[in-house]
C-alpha cells in the first residue's frame, strides 16, 4: 500500500512538472568550443586579444596560446606580450613571440595579429595590428608618447584593464583627462570594459561618449586548462567582420562592431545583440486545439542562457513572468492570449545582455501566421 502511495506521488509530481512547469530539455553540446552564431551581413568572430607568454610575465611558451585558441574555438588571437619587459631567460627581441606563434599557426584556421601591451606605467595599453613590437619609441617614458609611437605604426590602441587596484584603490575606471583627449584624437580608439572578470562601467560610459569600440578579454597569464575548463569560458571579445581576415577584424574594431562575453552575460550595442538574439534561436509556436493557449517552442543552439522577463500583457499557464531560455537546450512556455488570435508579440526583458551602462536589453518576439 505505502510503495502504491509512493509511486502515486512520484507520478504526481512529474505530471505536474510537465504541465505546469517552463520545461527545458537539455540538446547536449560540445562545450570545449565557442558555439555563437553569425549574425545577417557579418561573422561572428571570437576573439582574445590580450594574453601573455614565457616571454613576458605569462607561463607558457606561444604555441601554447595558439593550441588553446584553436582547441577553445576561437577564430583570432593576439599575443601582447609587455613591450617593455622581456624575461631574462628569452631572447631580447619582442617579436619573437609573434613569429613563433605565426609559425605554428601556418596551417591552422586562426587569426593572427601582431600586438603588444605598453606598460611602463600603472595605465597599461594594448596596441594591435603593429608593424614592430620591438620598437624603442613604445617604451618611451612618457604614456602619451608610447601610444603616438603605436599610432605611427597605424596600431589599434586601446586602454587596458581601466580601473586595476593596482592604480585605482576603489577598483572603478576614472575619467582620466588627458586619456580622454587621447580619445578625443583618435589615439585610444576602443576600452578594456572587461578584463577577466572585471567589468568597469566607468569605462562602458566612456565607450557611449566618445563612441569607443568596447572590448573584452581574457588577460590570461596561466593555462588556459586549469583556469578554464570544464565550465567556464575565457572573457572574449565577439568581433562582426565581413571577412574572416586580420583585415576584417580591423575594419570592424574601426567601425566599432563588436560585443563582450563574459561569464553568462553579453554586452555591447543593441543593433548587433538584437541580431544575435534572434539568430541564435528558433522558435515554433501554435495553439493547443480546442484552447487559446500558444505553445511556444524555442530552440536555443548557442552557449548563451537568455534570462528573460516577460513584459507583454499575456501571462504564461506554465509558470511565472521570469524565465531562462538556456544554452543548447529547448524551452516550453505557454502563452495565455485569451483567444485565438493569428499573431501577437511577446514583450520581454533580457536582464543578462547589456546594451548600456545599467541597461537590459528589450525586445520582442513576433509570432505571425498562426
Ligand atoms: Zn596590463
Ligand atoms: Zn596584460
């Protein structure tokens, strides 16, 4: 009699599980790789443009860097080793990082860009696309005239991890004036928004005022293996490119068109990650017969978890107004539209992907033809 009762209940809960509950069924994914997708008009490339190796002060030889890129799924990379600062043990010539890495590189599908990271000061600065890191004008004394030495070069240069301890003791990014005139000139084009798992809004304000293109990365001095795996991610850089060239990647950090990975969030522009939204899901909706209760289906084949708040009038029968829509999985909700109607639009809030300082993204999910 007890085992009935038991097994009674049991069925009972997982009946109501189903019925009632916003049910996600796991797809299973391959999670060593990067899965993102593209958006309309542009590639959606994957991008750390801030590690080190033996050759400054990270822990592992270039190879290393490029065998992890490539194992993670990213498509670009630069090595920016600390242009003032060679270990003693390596040989004093700061492009030999660069070559190395290139080498082994050759025959494998990865971008490669020639950077470094002026840091003779507390305020550090990555410069990409240089033509030589082992240039003497970018250790010049003066932070100004190291980032002129770079711009001579026709690098892209951007301020690194803007709010470090190491300078700023309240851990927030400053409104540095002679940077922002740097800025203003078109010397410091794009922002470290995120190092790691930093995140200075400091700096995202900045990108709004002086229309910076925002960059994220991992800064990774250690192996990739331990810090990472198996499941975290390395904060990333997420570059929109027309071309899956270093020549792509420096039109579009031009032009501003990228977005930040970090941990379970996204940041950047509204008219890129509304794009990306979208592209990363598919979604199925239609009437339960005989009821005015719209079955939504919604297949996400991206790493990212969308949390979502439902903002429209319609409420759901399976749960309530909060609800994730997780990475590589399906989610069920039910739509109470009160009648059959042959489209409506659900009206939601994505709290995790940010499209300005201290601002979620907003959307709609349009259902037609029903
Ligand atoms: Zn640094
Ligand atoms: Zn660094």
């Amino acid at each position: 009699m007890m085992k009935k009762l038991l097994f009674l209940l049991t069925l009972i809960i997982i009946i109501s599980k189903v019925a009632y509950g916003q049910s996600v069924h796991d797809l299973g994914t391959d999670s060593a790789h990067f899965q993102i997708p593209d958006i309309p008009g542009y590639y959606t490339l994957k991008c750390d443009f801030h590690m080190h190796t033996v050759f400054s002060d990270g822990v592992v030889w270039p190879h290393i860097r490029v065998d992890e890129a490539i194992g993670e799924g990213l498509d670009a990379i630069s090595i920016t080793d600390h242009v003032e600062y060679h270990r003693k043990e390596v040989e004093d010539n700061h492009m030999v990082p660069y070559e190395i890495a290139k080498k082994h590189a050759e025959d494998k599908d990865l971008i490669l860009i020639l950077g470094g990271e002026i840091s003779a000061s507390r305020d550090h600065f990555n410069a990409l696309f240089l033509k030589n890191t082992d240039e003497p004008a970018l250790r010049d004394t003066l932070p100004a005239k190291r980032i002129a030495a770079a711009n001579k070069q026709e690098a892209f240069v951007f301020w690194n991890h803007p709010g470090w301890t190491a300078k700023y003791k309240d851990g927030n990014c400053p409104r540095n004036e002679e940077f922002i005139e740097l800025m203003k000139a078109g010397q410091i084009k794009g922002i470290e928004v995120c190092n790691g798992d930093g995140y200075w809004e400091g700096a995202h304000d900045l990108v709004q005022e002086f229309d910076l293109t925002l960059i994220g990365n991992s800064d990774i001095h250690g192996v990739s293996a331990y810090q990472y795996q198996p499941d975290k991610h390395r904060t990333i850089t997420l570059v929109f490119a027309r071309e899956k060239t270093v020549e792509g990647v420096r039109e579009a950090l031009l032009n501003h068109r990228t977005a930040i990975y970090q941990g379970d969030h996204l940041i950047g522009p509204e008219d890129l990650l509304k794009p990306l939204f979208f592209e990363s899901l598919d979604i199925e909706t239609e009437y339960r017969e005989g009821t005015s209760l719209a079955r939504m289906t919604i297949t996400n084949n991206s790493d990212f978890d969308f949390m979502c708040e439902n903002k429209s009038l319609f409420k759901f029968y399976n749960g309530i107004h909060f609800f994730t829509i997780k990475a590589h999985a399906k989610t069920t909700i039910i739509v109470k539209t009160l009648e059959q109607l042959s489209g409506f639009s659900l009206d939601l809030l994505v709290h995790n992907v940010l499209v300005a300082p201290g601002k979620s993204m907003e959307l709609a999910i349009t259902v037609e033809d029903l």
